[in-house]
C-alpha cells in the first residue's frame, strides 16, 4: 500500500517483499516492475565470491542484491519488508525514515520464541533511535514490550487502535470504502480495491505512514495521489494472494494465509461477505501449524481437496486429509494444485465459491498454471 502511494506520486520506489509467487523476480521492483534477470545474472556473478566467503544464507544474498540494485537504479525512497522477525534479520543493517509493526502472531516460534512477548521482542529489534515507529494492532503485553524498546531507543511509538476510528462505508468481496481518520489527516470515502477486514486495519496503517513521510519531506504524497495508487494496487506493486477474487464465474478466491492467526482472520472476513459454505484447495508446509489452520478452515468447508505444492517442504495431503477427518470434515486428496482446482470445480455448485489457500507455493502453484504474470 505505501510503495503504491508512493509510485503514484512520483516518487522512484523500490519495494523488498517475500516470497514470491511465480517468479523469483517479484521479489525486487522499481515502480512495481520486477527486477529484469539479466540483472540478477550480473549481480549474482558479482557477490559471488563474497557470498560464498561469508556464507550468506539464501535471503541474505537475496536482501544484498535488491540493496544494490535499489542503488543503481537510484530510487527515491524503499519500502523494505523484513524476512523473519527483525532483530537479526538481514534487512535490519538499514537506517529507515520509519519503521512498522502491522501485527505479531504466533509463528516461526523455533525462531523467535514461543511467546508472543518473545515475538514482539524480536520483531521490535527494527525500533530505531530518534526513528518513529508504527504499531498496528497487537496485545497489550507485546505493546508494553515494544513500548520498553521504543523507550530505550528514544523514539515514538504511534499505536494505531488508540487512534484511529475507522467508518466503514461500504463493504464486499471485491474492496471497501470507508472513512479512516490518522493521526495527521481524516481520509473520507477512501476505497480499497481488496476484501477483507484485516486489509482496513492495515490501510490504516499505512496511510498513517504516508502521512509520516510527508512530514519527512515527501509532500507529493497527497490524498488524491494516495487513493490513485491503492486503486492501482495490483499493478502498481504486484500485491497478488490477498483475498484476491481471481475469477466471478466459478467464483475462485486466493489468500496465501499460512498460518492460525491469518487463516482465521480470512474466515472471518469471507463469513461476513460471503453466506454459504465454500469448496476449498488447501495445501501447507510441513513446518507449520496445519491443525491450527484446518481448525478455523472446518468454520466454512463444505468440502476441501488437499494438495502438496510443489516443493520439498511441502506437508503430505494425505496427512492433511488426516487432520480435516479429525475434526469430521470432508476432505479428498489430490495429485497437485492443478488436479485440485479440477475437481473444486467438478464439485462446486451454481454460485458455490472455491477458495485456494494455506500457503504462497499452493497460490503460485495456481498462478502458474492460470496467470503467470509478466
């Protein structure tokens, strides 16, 4: 949302965001587009020798060669996501404009800790001193710890539900409108071309970081030109997997939520806007918690086709069979993604929906069958 905001007003933006979907490139873009991979060849030959010398993990390397290209290719202003808690991350050597927290959940717990205190400890390690921070919304034993850092570092913390009361206007599967006051501005009738509900909490906070900037001496970042980027979000950014409506006719949805806390604010969304029980594709990672997902999944099954994408670390779909049986709900496995999305639609009723998720290899998988993109 803020490299959209920022792309459409003016400004030469880099975006830094993983995984990536179909092609590795999306990774790495300048207004949107992705990184050519003539470049990738030329940068990868040149930190060849420094990689392999330092032993520079996969993401490592990869934060390394968007860094440089962000430089030669002289951007204005990054947005820069980080990969895995943000402490130690690789992306944390930078010293940003601002920094933000959108939510802490409880994952890559062998990581960063099996707390959610122990979580936002690792992730308040990009609070920078004299750097603002936003906060969106957390618990209030992890806004105390980020409180403690915040302290320590001398800087602000701007927690977004003390201060924003958001109206909403108008709401479906294919976007919202609503009014969203920050803490700098009251932005009315702003509509968001992407459904549901945990996408309002975030369009407040990233319009209560655009507002920041233009403090910061961004002040081509406007009202008009905000909302220009957001309705252009998609081919602005290469947003994809978002409670995205691929299709109306069957009625396809895709969300790359993998985890309990992201699966479960999906149902919730897609229950709200969406009456009846859905058809779903649902593949995982091994190393996640597909019990915890498949528990908020069943709230909306009428049946599910499970799948192994393709890759490694991929959970077996027997085994996910296994669980969705567990808690007396239907479920088929299937070969592949492809396969899965024929038998969904084999099985889906007039107006009935098909929802793909669990994972950004099921949706890519799905992507590169349907829409590979540029």
């Amino acid at each position: 949302m803020i490299a959209a905001g920022l792309t459409a007003s003016g400004y030469r933006t880099g975006l830094y965001t993983s995984p990536h979907l179909v092609n590795f490139t999306e990774r790495i873009r300048v207004n949107g587009k992705p990184i050519p991979e003539r470049y990738l060849t030329s940068y990868t030959q040149l930190l060849k020798k420094e990689i392999e010398k330092t032993k520079a993990t996969f993401f490592e390397a990869t934060t390394a060669i968007a860094f440089q290209y962000f430089k030669d290719r002289a951007v204005d202003i990054a947005v820069i996501e980080t990969g895995l808690g943000g402490r130690l991350d690789a992306t944390n050597v930078v010293t940003p404009l601002l920094t933000i927290i959108t939510s802490i959940g409880l994952e890559h717990t062998d990581i960063l800790g099996e707390s959610l205190k122990s979580i936002a400890y690792e992730k308040g390690g990009i609070i920078k001193q004299n750097v603002p921070c936003i906060v969106g919304t957390v618990g209030r034993g992890e806004l105390e710890v980020l409180r403690r850092i915040a302290r320590k570092r001398r800087t602000s913390l701007i927690h977004l539900p003390q201060i924003s009361r958001t109206a909403i206007k108008s709401y479906s599967l294919m976007g919202f409108t609503a009014d969203i006051p920050t803490p700098f501005t009251l932005y009315e009738n702003i509509h968001f071309p992407l459904g549901g509900e945990f996408q309002i909490r975030n369009l407040a906070t990233a319009l209560t970081a655009m507002d920041r900037l233009r403090l910061n001496g961004y002040s081509r970042l406007t009202a008009t030109t905000i909302r220009m980027g957001l309705a252009k979000i998609q081919g602005l950014t290469g947003l994809r997997g978002r409670l995205e409506v691929f299709s109306k006719n069957p009625l396809i949805i895709l969300d790359v939520a993998h985890n309990p806390d992201a699966v479960r604010a999906l149902v919730d969304s897609l229950r709200k806007l969406y009456a009846r029980k859905m058809v779903l594709v649902f593949g995982a990672m091994k190393d996640k918690n597909v019990r915890g997902m498949v528990s908020e999944l069943v709230r909306l099954s009428r049946i599910a086709f499970a799948v192994a994408p393709e890759t490694a670390r991929a959970a077996d779909s027997k085994s996910i069979a296994k669980v969705f049986h567990g808690m007396r709900s239907r479920c088929l496995c299937a070969r592949n993604v492809s396969q899965a999305l024929q038998l969904a639609a084999r099985e889906a009723g007039p107006g009935e929906a098909i929802l793909t998720t669990g994972s950004h290899y099921v949706v890519g998988d799905f992507l590169k069958e349907n829409d590979p993109g540029p």
